[in-house]
C-alpha cells in the first residue's frame, strides 16, 4: 500500500511540530523516521495513525485522500500503530486484549478467537500463552501481542515507535527477522521511529530525517552514521573519550545482598565502589537494577520485613478488639505479653538478619547503611534519581523554581524564593533547560524535565544512583548530561547508573554489573566489551 | 431445618436485596473508569421520589421509574461534569451526598412519617418453586416480591455480562486504560456516560427497594448510612460481581446476627461489638489484601490452583478509576 503524505503541518499554538511534511511510502519497504527530541516524528506518526488531525495537508493512500480521523479509522485504512507504551490492558489476559475491539457477535467466543490467535502466533513465530495476565509479560511480548493483533486485522503499513526500547536482544533480533519478512515477503510498508542508529543500520531500507518540524533529508542504506548524525543536528558531533580520573577511597561496599525484583530475586550480590567510578548496570527492565538501587538508597526495605510488620499490625488489631468484648484478667495480661513480644520481636528480627543470618550488608562511607532510611542517607550525600519523572522524580503542578525550593535540606522552616529562584536560573544554564524557572514542570519536554531533575541533583553528592539518566533524551541532551555528570567525579563522586541504551553504558562505565534473570555478573574491564557481547550477557549466555 | 434459622436466612437475602443492587450499580460505574460517591444521598433521594410518586400516583411502577430517573441523573451530573467542566468526581460526589440526603429531607416533608399509608411492592412467590421444603430453599428464595428476585438475577446477570460478553470486555477496558480503548475504536466517553447512567439508575432502584419493599414509607434520613456500605462493599469486593454478593451478604447475616443475639438475655456481649464487626471485619480484609501478605500467601499455592485464589485474594481497583478521559 502507498501511502502519500502532502505538505502535512501541524500547529500546537506558536509552535510548528510539522511544517509542510511531504513524503511517498511505498510498499515492501521499511523506512527510519530520524530526528532528535521535539523534532516532530511523534507527531508525523499520530498524524498518521489518525491519533492527531493535521493543521492542513492530506494523506493520500494508493493514491486516493484518506480522511484518517481516529485510529480506528486508520486500522480500517490499513494503517496500524504500535506506540512506546503499551496500549493494552494489564490486568486483562492476553486473550482478552485480542479480542478487544474486534468486531463480532455480542456474546464472546473465546474458543474462536483462541485459535484466530494461536494461527497468527505461529505464522508469526511468535509463543504467547492466551491465558496469561498481560501484566505478567515482558515488554518485547506485549510488543509481539500487538503486532499479532494489528496484522489480524488486516494492517498494511505498520508503524512502530521506539520499539527496541527495554526488549531482550534475542527478542529484538526477533522482532527485526518478523519485521524484514512482513516487509520484503508481504509487501508491507513499516515505518520505524527511532533515535538509535545501530536500528537503522541493522533493518531499515531507507531513512527520512526530520529537523524542528521540517523534512530535511532522505536517504538510502547503507548510510554512514556520520551522515546520519549530521541530518538530525546539522553539524557534526565530536566525541570525546571522557577524562580518565583517579579512583580514591571506597564509598560503598556492598557483600552478599539479595533483591527481590519483580520478575526475579536476585542473590549474594558483592560490589565495590571506589571515589570517582562509574558503574553500569546493564539488563532488561525490571530485572532488578532498580531494586538493586532503591535497595542501597534504603527505599525498599527486606522483603520479610514487611510480612513481619502486617503480621504485627493483624496481631495488634487483634488485641484491641478482643480487649473491647472481654475485660477480664487473663486477657490483659494476654494483651500485655503480646505487646512485649511486639515490641521484642522486630528487635530480635533486626538482630537476626543483619548480624546472624547476614542477608547481605552494605556500607557506605564505612558505616552500615542497610536498614537506614533513605533520608539519612540523602544528607551523608548518596542520591537516588527515579526513571518515571513525573511519577517520582519531579512534582507535577509546580514550577521550577518550587521544585529547587522543595529540594532545600535546610531546617529553616520558610523558603527563601530568592536563593531559589537564583538556584533554578542557575541550573537552567548549566543544563540547557528549554524553560524558564516560573514555568510549571509538567508543561516542559521530557527532555527538559529530565534536565531539570539532574539539575536538582545535590552538588555535594557523593554517590549518585541513576535510573535509566537519560531515558528519552536525543543524542546530543545525553552527551550533555554523560559530561557535567562525568566531571563531578573529579571531586570524587561514584555514579551507579542502569540504561537500556547498551552504547551509553558501555561508553560511559568504568565497570558494568549485568543482571539476567536474577543472575548478577560483574564485568571488570568493559573496554573490550561489544554491544553484542553485551546482549548476549543480558540474554543469558555466558 | 429449624423455622427460625430458615425465617432469618429468608430476611438475609431480603434485606441484602438493595444493597446488591446498589453495590452491583456502582461496580458498573466504576468499572467504566468513573466513581460514583453520591451513593448514601442518592439512595435517600430515590427511596424518598420512589415512595411519593407511588403513593400520589398509586402506581408502583411510575414509583421505581422516579427513583432510577432520579439516580440516573445524579450520576450523569457527575459524568458530566467531570468530562465538560473537568471537576473532581469524588469532589462533585461527596457534595451531591449532602446535598441530595437534605433535599430529600426538604422535598419529602410532606410524605413523612405516613402511618397506614403505604405502597408496597406486591408479593409474588414463585409457584412452583415456593413449596420446596429441601433446606428450606422454597421460603429462603422464592417468597419475595419481585425486586428481591431482581437482585439476586442482577448478579448472574452482571457476571455474565461482564465476563462473557464483547461490551462486558469493553467496559473492563474502560476503567482500566481508557486510551488504549480509544485506539482500538471504542467510543469511551459515550459509553462512560451509558454506564454511568445504568449504574445511577440502579443505585435509584435500589432506594426504591427500601421504601416500597423493606422499610415501607418514608421518614426523614430513612435509609442514611447505607450508601457507605454499598461503596465499601464495591471496595472490599475487588470490583468483582460474586466478591461484592459475598460482601453484601456478609454484612446483612452479621446484621441479622447481632439482631438474634440482641434476644439472648444470656449473652454480655453488648450489641454495638457486633455491629461494629462487618466493619472491623472489612478493615481487617483490606488490609490483608493490599498488604504483601497475600502476596506471600499466593505463592505458597501450587501455580495450577494460583489463578482462582488471585481473584479471590486481590484487589486492584480499575487503574485509571476517577480520571478524565483526554485523548492526548
């Protein structure tokens, strides 16, 4: 199917995410939209997908103008979109997010669309259980569970976006193979949003780069990346190898600590981390490199720990209701006996595990710092900066300047609006925050909050644990960020740090911890490290 | 089985009637992603329409038609206000409670406390199904008048509407990811506004039940308290049909319970414990169920067994519950 895109534009208030976007698909062809943060792929593609309507301009489809105004509208023009974040249902199983928004009678034949499913996975390649919980799949199968869904219903261009993005390099090899067939064999047309290059290079046929909302270049693999590099910016980036600083004192040793992750638990992991190093932690999301971190910060506490606090409060609970039907003697002693070994008992818990049964230590600055509070360990300068940046990291509703208030550590009980303000105008220069410090958070880019959370970053860290730093951020923001990050090691600041992006961890590491399912190895010297010895890591081979 | 015993199980499935109607009619709302907290005024303000539309009319029918009339629409001004004005529901909700409880105060000065006028729902024992002695199953179920019926064919029927059906899997959808629904072509805000209407007509209905059929008449803040019941059972039964039944029923049996009790002379026990305890009772199960506990538990059981005691155990509510839909 071809699909034509005629002088596009598309207008939010002053700015122009697409300016006069003209450009043919044609069939059998798999195209990289290029472009770095806030270059208006997204939009193209929402355009497209019927997700957003264009300003002006028409999409003609096989040379006929289509009027793409829903999605739905889109899929029934063929066109499918498989969006960065999962558009499914969690708690519903994968059968059921299949079915839904088919067509088809009013009482649902879940036999029917149990084959439909199956047959679909198998010409696919794909192995997915109908009866599993969509919570309970990996990233890559929710990914797999869409496509099945889109090309069951007929879908002729499919348009992914960022879709390598926290899957498995097995299943990313996969999903290319499935990508390349339905291109080449199948006629489709596959349109693949991306900012990594190394995608580019390994599947598509032909790039298209957008620049500010304009189409400013086209091209046909092989393509250097160079040439890539220079559509997208404009001008050529100069890496540098990033200056090598002497190792000081220990910061953090950790011996023997188990993690519970979401999908794994993971055990007896041992790191030592010495002034002014870099730590990589390399995996597929939600193998425990977070929880590893939240585990050192003291945000996650032992896992007994909490069944132990429930029983304490179902037992307290208790207590006070039997105390309520009955007053006689023997109860009160009952109640005070209870409340002793209430009070015994978390002692005698926090004896056992940290000194008997050693589940692991970790010691930070030569004092024990597992089982205190993150707030404790906040103000001897160890920092702990979330991924989700709305969710965790920053305040929605609040401007800036607010934001550099509220990280204040001082006791004072008022705000001092100058010093903050002087603070928040500061790191806006230093960072090259695209905002001004009155603006309310959630209306910057998500570059630019991110920007605005690694500018709150206390300037007398000494270990700073990053997730995923520069998660959606172009080349040239991450760059930016990898240096004032890197020049704070000289004043002897360790950095751990997990990315799904393999290049930065293995550019920016002095060593890299792999986490594959619930596995821990630890990898000395990355300098002889390959991305694709890397994934194999990740996937498990060793 | 003992007559007694087999009278009180009889009032169980009696009184629990509007409160199953209700629970299962904000299970619906919710469900579709919007909540609904008007419930305790709502069901005053039906159960107050229902008794003085049946009484001036004497018709029966154009009684229960006000009351779903009247709870359809406080439950639209909540969807409605939250999709065009961009309100808080549980705002909007909590000050039409108020709202709707002293104005059902105001407009039902003149119909309360009527004695000897009252309008009841007749009735109607199943035929054939009344005589059957077997555990007494004949008088438990099947000597009631028809709303009473309703309620307990409501649940089959939401159930299976729910899991068995293409809009049943939709309106899951709903409440739980709303865009990804818009991309797979549903039409989410009309069918939150049909939910939500079905949803507050039920609600109405159920103060219906209360002034034609339990309490009989009106009096001022005839049915008050009740409306916090029904949303703590949608809560404590995890949004799930059969739960909410469990719930419903749990708390009229220990109801009826510190009733029977109340005759014993025997028994110190002062009454007030027991009708704190559906309520202990409920803290306790949330508290269980949201805690890691129950997660532990889970894995104790064997993986094949595991799916059944999921439903059971756990309790996650609709994930985008009282959000407005954007499509951006």
């Amino acid at each position: 199917m071809k699909v034509e895109l005629r002088e596009i534009t598309k207008i939010f208030g002053p700015v122009r995410a697409n300016d006069h976007i003209s450009y043919t698909f044609e069939p059998g062809c798999i195209y990289a939209i290029l472009g770095e943060n806030g270059a208006g792929k997204s939009t193209l593609m929402k355009i497209l997908s019927g997700f957003q309507q264009p300003t002006s301009g028409e999409i003609l489809i096989d040379g006929n103008p289509a009027n793409i105004d829903s999605p739905n509208r889109a899929i029934e023009y063929g066109i499918g979109m498989l969006y960065q974040d999962p558009q499914d249902f969690a708690p519903l199983t994968v059968l059921e997010n299949y079915m839904f928004g088919r067509g088809g009678s009013f009482i649902l034949s879940r036999h029917e669309a149990r084959k439909d499913l199956l047959e679909c996975c198998r010409e696919l390649g794909f192995s997915l259980n109908p009866g599993a919980n969509v919570a309970t799949l990996t990233v890559g199968e929710r990914q797999q569970l869409e496509i099945a869904r889109l090309l069951s219903l007929g879908v002729k261009v499919l348009i992914l976006d960022e879709p390598t993005t926290g899957i498995s390099a097995a299943q990313r090899e996969q999903l290319f193979n499935t990508l390349k067939e339905l291109a080449h064999n199948e006629d489709m047309t596959i349109l693949l949003v991306t900012h990594k290059f190394r995608d580019v290079e390994e599947l598509c046929d032909e790039l298209i780069v957008l620049r500010k909302g304009e189409l400013v270049g086209s091209a046909e693999m092989p393509c250097s990346t160079d040439a890539m590099v220079e559509m997208m910016f404009g001008k050529r980036l100069v890496g540098e190898p990033p200056p090598v600083v002497e190792k000081g004192d220990t910061v953090l040793t950790i011996k023997d600590l188990d993690v519970d992750a979401r999908l794994f638990s993971i055990d007896d992991i041992d790191l030592k981390l010495n002034e002014g190093e870099v730590v990589g932690l390399a995996g597929l999301d939600g193998s425990g490199q977070v929880d590893f971190m939240r585990a050192i910060a003291g945000l996650n506490r032992p896992s007994f720990y909490d069944r132990i606090f429930s029983l304490r409060t179902l037992v307290l609970l208790w207590i006070i209701f039997s105390l309520l039907l009955n007053n006689s003697p023997t109860v009160m002693w009952m109640m005070i006996g209870a409340v002793t070994v209430l009070i015994l008992v978390p002692m005698l818990y926090d004896f056992l595990v940290f000194r008997v049964v050693k589940t692991g230590s970790v010691e930070y600055l030569g004092q024990r710092a597992f089982g205190r509070g993150y707030r404790e360990l906040l103000s001897k300068g160890m920092v702990f900066l979330p991924s989700g940046r709305l969710e965790e990291g920053l305040v929605s509703g609040l401007t800036v300047t607010q934001h550099f208030a509220l990280s204040d550590r001082t006791w004072r009980p008022w705000v001092n609006w100058f010093e903050a303000q002087s603070k928040a105008r500061d790191g806006i220069a230093r960072f090259d925050v695209r905002g001004r410090p009155a603006d309310p958070i959630q209306a910057l880019s998500g570059g630019n909050q991110q920007r605005v959370a690694l500018a709150m970053l206390p300037q007398d860290g000494r270990l700073l644990l990053l997730d995923n730093p520069t998660r959606g951020l172009d080349v040239e923001s991450a760059r930016r960020i990898w240096s004032l990050l890197l020049s704070r090691r000289e004043q002897g600041t360790a950095i751990i740090f997990s990315s799904a992006d393999l290049d930065e961890i293995l550019d920016y590491s002095d060593r890299v911890l792999v986490f594959s399912s619930g596995k821990v190895t630890l990898v000395d010297d990355p300098s002889h490290l390959t991305t694709a010895r890397l994934g194999e890591l990740i996937g498990g081979k060793a | 089985m003992d007559p007694i015993l087999i009278r009180t199980l009889a009032d169980i499935v009696r009184n629990g009637a509007p409160l199953l109607i209700a629970g299962l009619g904000e299970m619906i709302t919710e469900r579709a992603g919007v909540v609904n907290l008007s419930l305790d005024g709502t069901i005053l303000l039906a159960a107050m329409a229902a008794f003085a539309v049946a009484l001036e009319t004497s018709s029966i029918g154009l009684g229960i038609g006000a009351a779903m009339l009247v709870g359809m629409l406080i439950a639209l001004i909540i969807i409605a206000s939250s999709v065009f004005l961009r309100l808080d529901q549980i705002a909007v909700g909590f000050v039409l409670t108020l709202l709707a409880a002293d104005l059902s105060t105001f407009v039902g000065r003149d119909y309360a406390n009527l004695p000897g006028q009252q309008v009841e729902i007749p009735y109607a024992p199943v035929p054939v199904l009344k005589d059957i002695e077997f555990l007494g199953i004949g008088e438990i179920f099947f000597q009631h008048n028809l709303l009473i019926y309703f309620s307990v064919v409501l649940l089959f029927v939401v159930w299976a509407f729910i899991y068995h059906t293409r809009p049943g899997l939709q309106l899951r959808g709903l409440g739980e990811h709303p865009q990804a629904a818009y991309v797979r072509g549903i039409r989410v805000q009309f069918w939150r506004f049909v939910y939500v209407a079905i949803g507050g007509a039920l609600v109405g209905l159920a103060g219906a039940t209360y002034s034609l059929s339990i309490r009989l008449g009106w009096k001022e803040n005839l049915t008050i308290g009740n409306g916090w019941i029904a949303l703590a059972i949608v809560i404590f039964g995890g949004w799930r049909p059969f739960r909410v039944a469990f719930g419903v029923y749990l708390i009229v049996g220990l109801r009826a319970l510190a009733l029977e009790l109340q005759k014993e002379a025997t028994l110190n026990i002062p009454v007030q414990i027991i009708n704190m305890t559906p309520w202990v009772l409920m803290l306790l199960t949330l508290m269980f169920v949201s805690s890691g506990f129950a997660e532990w538990l889970l894995r104790l059981i064997p993986e094949r067994a595991r799916p059944f005691f999921q439903g059971a155990l756990r309790a996650n509510p609709p994930a985008a519950l009282g959000t407005n839909f954007e499509k951006e």
